[in-house]
C-alpha cells in the first residue's frame, strides 16, 4: 500500500510564516484536517508568565515551574494517556485562549528539517510528519530546506550547542535548527563555536 501522502504547501511560502510565528509576529496556520496528535503525544507545554489569558484558563494543579527558566515560567503536563488536560472530547477546549507553543507549533517543521519525532516517543506525530510532501518554486527553497536539514543534523551531533538550560529534545532540535539554517547554506560546515556565537545571539535579541 503507497504511503498517504498530503499537501504541506509551498515551501518557501510556509518557511516565511513560519519564521513569523517563531517571532510572535503570528500564529501557525496548519492543515490539520482533523488531526490532534500533538494534543495526545504526551508533549509539556511551555507557558510564559505574561501569558495570563491562557494561564487564567488552565487549572493550576496541571502547572509546575519550568527547569532551568526564571521564576513565573511554568510548564504544562498531560494525563495518563499522553493527552493535554485542556483537550476535552476530542477538541482544545481553550483553543481561542491556548498558550503560545500551541499557537506556533507546526508539525511540518520536523518534514522541513527531517527530525524524527520518534526519538521522544511522539509516534503518533512523527507518522503524521512522514505523509507531508512540499512543493519548490524555486531551487532557493530547495537550498533552503537542505540547509534546514544539515543544521538539524549537525545539532544531533553536537547538542552541547544548545547550551546548559535547553534540553535539545528532537522538538527544540526541529525549531532551532530553521532559525540557524542559513549558518549551513555554504558549502562549509560551521564550527560548535560559531553555531553557539549564533545562538548565543538569537537569545540575546529583544
């Protein structure tokens, strides 16, 4: 049997948007047609403490502060069966007020990047991310996307990259290897220390 395969969009269109969301500037528009696999992968939710529609809605006991990050950071758990408290008869009950990682978070970003959810047990997901296919209006965006790809690549070999305070579990491994994608579009492979310098940088950004 062919293996389902469903429209991710263009790439180069679905990059820019999703640089935009990254940066807080909008929210992700994915085709999930129907699909709540991220709600039920047993995934933590980040939730930032100037957050406060999302955190007057989410029930303190499913809250717990957030390692590593300041005071105020918190994160939400999921249930015995790997499902987000807030998803409630098969739908986010607070989707209008959800937390900010569930408005950025685009599955096809791991297709982009070729990160294998599986590594952090997010089956359901990573079967959803292997039936996405893009299309390229251009050879850039071809470029792009392997350049995507030898930054996702190069941070699974050197995680130390990331720094002491972030766990580089194959989502953060996805998300920051399209920020610093444009460091492997040369032919060169850039050294621990400049990916570091890049990131180091990326942070200090307002």
């Amino acid at each position: 049997m062919a293996e389902q395969q469903i429209a991710a969009g263009e790439f180069g269109t679905w990059a820019a948007t999703m640089r935009r969301a990254l940066q807080g500037d909008a929210s992700a528009d994915v085709p999930c047609d129907g699909c709540t696999a991220c709600c039920t992968a047993s995934q933590f939710v980040h939730v930032d403490p100037d957050e406060t529609d999302a955190l007057a809605r989410i029930p303190r006991e499913v809250l717990f502060p957030a390692p590593g990050l300041p005071a105020g950071h918190v994160l939400m758990g999921y249930d015995e069966h790997g499902a987000c408290p807030m998803f409630v008869d098969g739908r986010c009950s607070i989707y209008e007020h959800r937390p900010r990682a569930c408005r950025v978070y685009d599955c096809r970003i791991f297709a982009a990047t070729g990160v294998d959810l599986a590594e952090d047990g997010k089956a359901e997901v990573a079967a959803r991310v292997r039936t996405w296919r893009f299309t390229y209006a251009t050879p850039n965006d071809e470029l792009l996307e392997r350049s995507m790809q030898r930054a996702a690549a190069f941070l699974g070999e050197h995680p130390e990259c990331a720094g002491t305070n972030t766990s580089l579990n194959a989502t953060n491994r996805g998300v920051i290897a399209f920020e610093i994608a444009s460091l492997f579009a040369g032919n060169e492979t850039p050294s621990v220390d400049d990916v570091r310098t890049a990131l180091a940088a990326r942070r200090a950004s307002p």
